[in-house]
C-alpha cells in the first residue's frame, strides 16, 4: 500500500486526523502546511476543537449540524443529505486561537480542513448560498466543481478548498498537472490532500502521484473514505464505468495562490480543449 495514503482509523467519531507532524514520512518529509480530519457522527453527536495555530474551514460534506465558533451560533447549517446529491455545501470559517462545537441534527459527515493561521479573519458562514457547481473540462475529462474558498475569495489566510464530482468512467485533476515550486506567479507551492468517495460506496478510483523525473511514482487505488496526500508532482484521479468520484481538496503553501503546470507530455489536451 502506499505511502501517500491514509484509510480511516475508525467508523464512528473521527475518522482522519491528519496533521502536518504526522502527515511526515518517507515521501512526505517536508510536509509543513495541510492539515485535514474528518468526524462521521449520529444525531445527538457533539464535535469540539481549538482551531489552536490553525485556521479551519469546517466542511458539512452531508447532514445538518448547530454550529458554535468563537461563542457565537452560526445556526443549524447542512442542506445536503447525501454528498452524491451534488449540491453546494455548507461551510464555515473559524479563525486561529478559537473554539468551535458541532452539535448533530441529523447523522452528519464533517471535514475539518486546516492549515496555518495567517492575518485577520473572522467566523464566517461559507456556502451552500454563493458557491455555484461549475464544469471543467472536456469529453471524459469533464468533471464538476464546488469552489468553497479558492483565491478570488478573501476569506482565509493560507486555507483553499475546492470539492470536486467526477462521474462514472471520467478522469480529473488531468491533464496531469503539479504546483510544487514557490516561484510565484510562474507557479506555486502547495501541498494537498484528497478526500474520495465513491458511488456506490464499494467502488473504487485510481490517483497517480508522479513527477516528471520518476523520483516520485505512486500508483495508488482508493476506496470510499481514503485520503490520499500530494506533496509533489502529477496527480490525476479516475474513476472506472459503474461508479462516481468525490473528492474535497485542501491545499495550502507559503502563500494563498494557485498556480500550477501541466505535464509537458500532456498539455497539447488543455491547449485543444482551451481553444476548442
């Protein structure tokens, strides 16, 4: 099995608790900025953390949950049941040195997305309302996206999230493409995680891991509820006929920028599909 993932360490409660102390390894060895956990909870469940250096965005992935942070009720939050529904999530921001409570209204899968606090922002509600599900690509390249908080939103300081729907027999993140570099604007360092689910949930994606001078060549099947970690390199995902993909991405870096470069060998497909 390799490396770069993380299946879950229980059913019930947290399931993921990836920090960047121990998120290091042996490909991993420079992990310093993403941090990612995930609750599965049952009606009635409470959820509680101090965001401490971090700042989190927490991620309502499915169910509805009364949402506390830094003393003030942000309210029952949750419009989707299933994450399969493919409607924009409910979200909020809590800043670093805060707490935050999640009480369960229904059972509940809650992502908890962090990275360092950086600047001065305060708790806000982030979606469903404002976030739009936009297609990328082309042909089995086409998948669908729910940006929570990438740069055009000033709503953190190092945090971007996306949520992304691949459908059945489409690939994504492709043409393969890596941010792994802090020369800002040409292109910037971000480490990522990726939070798959599958539907219906026995299926099963694929995520290459690469870079271009074959030090690092992970080839890794996912399952329902992995977390597959990208320090470097390549990275697309696929999922076979018979079977969707979700996935709900974290990135963070030495800044809030996305900048990234496609794979030489395959950037003749984003450059037809961009002028197509």
């Amino acid at each position: 099995m390799s490396k770069l993932i993380r299946k879950p360490i229980a059913k019930h409660g947290k399931i993921h608790d990836i920090t960047p102390s121990n998120a290091k390894g042996e490909l991993t060895p420079n992990w310093n900025y993403v941090g990612f956990g995930l609750y599965k909870l049952k009606v009635g469940d409470v959820a509680a953390e101090n965001t401490g250096d971090q700042e989190v965005i927490l991620v309502l992935v499915e169910g509805k949950a009364e949402i506390i942070a830094g003393g003030k009720n942000v309210g029952v939050l949750g419009t989707r049941m299933d994450v399969f529904e493919k409607t924009p999530p409910a979200c909020v921001y809590v800043p670093g040195n805060t707490d935050w409570q999640a009480t369960m209204t229904t059972d509940c899968t809650l992502a908890v997305c962090a990275a360092p606090a950086v600047g001065n922002y305060p708790v806000k509600i982030l979606g469903p309302d404002g976030i739009e599900t936009t297609p990328r690509g082309k042909g089995t390249n086409t998948r669908y996206i729910n940006n929570i908080a990438m740069e055009d939103s000033d709503v953190a300081g190092s945090l971007l999230v996306t949520e992304v729907f691949t459908p059945t027999g489409h690939w994504s993140s492709y043409p393969p493409h890596r941010h792994d570099e802090d020369d800002y604007p040409n292109i910037t360092y971000l480490e990522e995680t990726y939070y798959h689910r599958l539907n219906p949930k026995q299926g099963y994606g694929y995520q290459r891991v690469f870079t271009e001078d074959g030090s690092l060549d992970e080839n890794i099947p996912v399952a329902n509820e992995d977390v597959v970690l990208v320090p470097k390199g390549h990275h697309p995902c696929g999922v076979p006929y018979g079977y969707e993909m979700y996935y709900l991405n974290v990135m963070a870096g030495p800044r809030r920028n996305w900048r990234f470069k496609n794979h030489p060998d395959h950037n003749w497909i984003y450059e037809r599909d961009l002028n197509s």
